[in-house]
C-alpha cells in the first residue's frame, strides 16, 4: 500500500499552433488505503490526471510521487500500480486464467503453480471461478469486468487506478458492482484513484472526491462536504440530480433582495459576504417545502411539472401563473412521493433561511 502525491502538476498538448491545458496545476495528497475518486465532466482532465500517475503520460510540470518516492521517470511497468480501464482491455485470444495470470509471469519469477493458486484464490473473491477455462468473448459485459479486476488484484499492486470501469454496465450491475468494488477495496486495503463523470459513482464510493473542471482542482474533500459546502458554483451545481437551483439577488443592507426572495441575515452572514453585494442564492431542491400555509419565507407558485419517481416526486415551480413557461424561472423541488400534486395546481412553497446557499456572482466562489 502506498500514498500517492500530486505536486503541481500540469499536464499540456499541442494541438498546431494551439496548447491544450489539460491538467492545471493539480495537487492533491491520497492517503494510504484511501479510495479517491475524481470526477468532473467531459474533457476535464480526469483521465490524463490518471494516465500521468500511471506513466502512460509525461508529466508537463509538477511531481509525482509514490510512498514519497518521486516517480516522473519511473517507467508505468515499475510502479507498481494497476489500472482497470473502461473497455476491460483483456486479451481475446487468452482463457480468463491467462489473461489474470500474464502479468505476474511477465514481472514476477513466481513458479507456475504459485501464480494458479493466486489466480484462483482471486478467481474466488471475484466469484468467477468457474469461468477460469472460457475466453473473454464467451463472457457477459459484467463477467468481462470482473476478470480485468482480477487481473489487477493478483498483481496485488501498491496502487488501482480505475478509468470509468463500470460506465458500460447496464443500470443495475452497475449498482451491484458500485458496492462490491467499494467492499473489495474495503478488504484489500489498496490506495485506490478511481475516475467517473458519475455523480452517483463520486458520492457513494470514495472516501473523498476530487472535482476538476477545466483541467484545475475545484475541491477535495468527502462526498457529503463536497456536497453541503461547495467551494463554488460549480461544485455546487455539478453534485445533486436535480441541480441546485440559482437565482440572482442582491445585498440591500441587511437583506437578501431578488425577484422573488428575500431574505434578511444576521450579522455572521453578512461578514461571510465580505462586502460583495451582486450574489447568486443557491437552494437545493430538497430544501424546498410545500406548506399548507404563508408565512415567513413562503410565497404561491404554479406547478408546471411533476416527475414522479416513485419515492420522490421532482416539481418544477413557477413564480407568475401567467408567465410563458418556457422563459418564465423556475423552482425546482424534490418532495414526498406521496405529496399528490398535479400540473397547474398553486402551491405555497418555502425555502427556510439555513438552507441557502450564497454565492460571489462575479467569481462563483462560495460565500456562505
Ligand atoms: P472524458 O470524461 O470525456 O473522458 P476527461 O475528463 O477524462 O474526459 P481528458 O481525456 O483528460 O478528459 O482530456 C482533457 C483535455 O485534454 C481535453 O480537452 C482533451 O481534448 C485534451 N486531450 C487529451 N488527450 C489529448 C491528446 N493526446 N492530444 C491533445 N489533446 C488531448
């Protein structure tokens, strides 16, 4: 088992004329055992931060280092790390045995009945025993992933970096193998780079989250910090299905003023704001409650749409009845299952003031 180490490193393509910043100046510090898992959206830089600690990928600038070790020119073979990709990339003209056991032959002087007895003990683990003998293509996409996990687990590697391994599951065995992998990682114990563009993957997975955007760390921390004190806007909308919402309001005085909310704050939350005065409110749809009655923070509303998803119900809420939904602004709410509301019903709806979120609107950055 090992730490792992990102000083400042930055990663940039040439494209003709034009240099790509894939990775911006990244550092991050991964605990021994630690399950890390970065996540960002498409073309972030998620994957290149990991081919570099691989080794498939030079490192542009910054170190590199593993169990303190710098390893900028240390070659991916001498690592000792194992990558699980998303395409499996097992061999297709070998068993499920060769294909987990290739490796060790190639780096290990293991005698042969050694490497089979770890072969089937990590066959076990994985409960694919009894597919030792077939060859990938005779495997479902499930068992094909298991076997490449294998294939990293009899290494018994100081470090797994895992690219996507689960995306081309289907919804179900994606959620089984979510669990079985986090258990596994739990028994073995290994420092574990995990990268996914899926939220759900991020939340429920790693022992903390790391988010990119744009090639540059936004935040790292665990998932439920990450996820109630985002550092900016981006983090913020980038976690929670459905999206936080955002509207626009102002600091007059001591008050929060927006089209439709106000609000007035204390004294904490005023020095939080630090003087800036154009704000964005951030409310996550949870936070939004239907009440029977008005009161403070509570206002009517249109329902334009609900989505039922059984346990929950998603709402999109309108401020003006007769505004033209397609423009008009928008509450989203995530309430009870069994609150029955229907499509233009007028609700009272409420957002109570410790539930907002208070953003810089010039910068995104996090203010309260
Ligand atoms: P995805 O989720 O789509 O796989 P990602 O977050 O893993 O995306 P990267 O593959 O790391 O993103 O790419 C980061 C940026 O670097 C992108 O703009 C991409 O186009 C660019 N990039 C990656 N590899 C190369 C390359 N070999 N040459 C030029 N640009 C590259």
């Amino acid at each position: 088992m090992a730490t792992l180490e990102l000083d400042s490193i930055t990663k940039t393509f040439q494209d003709g004329d034009e240099e790509i910043v894939a990775v911006d100046d990244v550092s991050l510090s991964i605990d021994d055992g630690e399950f890390l898992v970065v996540v960002g959206p498409s073309g972030c830089g998620k994957s290149t931060t990991l081919r570099m600690v691989a080794g498939l990928e030079t490192i542009t600038s910054g170190t590199l280092s593993i169990d303190n070790r710098v390893v900028n020119d240390v070659k991916s073979q001498d690592r000792d790390i194992a990558m699980v990709f998303q395409s499996y990339a097992l061999y297709p003209h070998m068993s499920v045995r060769q294909n987990m056991s290739f490796g060790l032959e190639e780096s290990t002087d293991l005698p042969d009945d050694e490497i089979n007895r770890m072969v089937s003990e990590t066959g076990e683990m994985l409960g694919i025993s009894n597919l030792l003998d077939r060859k990938p293509s005779d495997l479902s996409g499930g068992q094909q992933q298991r076997v490449a996990l294998g294939r990293a687990i009899v290494r018994d590697p100081e470090v797994f970096l895992m690219d996507e391994p689960l995306s081309n599951l289907d919804a179900k065995l994606r959620a089984e193998m979510r669990t079985e992998l986090q258990r596994l990682q739990n028994d073995l114990g290994v420092t574990t780079v995990y990268v996914t563009h899926d939220q759900t993957e991020a939340m429920t997975m790693g022992d903390r989250i790391a988010i990119l955007d744009g090639g540059e760390l936004q935040q790292v921390a665990t998932p439920l910090e990450c996820y109630h004190e985002p550092t900016n806007q981006f983090v913020a909308s980038f976690l929670g299905e459905p999206s936080m919402n955002f509207f626009d309001v102002t600091l007059e005085g001591d008050r929060l003023v927006g089209e439709v909310f106000e609000y007035s704050i204390d004294e904490s939350v005023q020095s939080d704001l630090g003087g800036v005065t154009d704000l964005r409110l951030g409310i996550r749809p949870e936070a939004v409650e239907l009440v029977d009655e008005g009161g403070e923070h509570a206002f009517e509303t249109t329902v334009d749409v609900v989505e039922p998803m059984g346990d929950e119900n998603t709402v999109y809420l309108h401020f003006d009845p007769d505004a033209d939904p397609e423009t008009a602004a928008t509450l989203v709410a995530t309430i009870d299952g069994f609150n029955r509301v229907s499509e233009g019903d007028t609700v009272t709806a409420r957002v109570p003031e410790d539930a907002i979120h208070v953003f810089d609107r010039a910068t995104g950055e996090a203010l309260h």
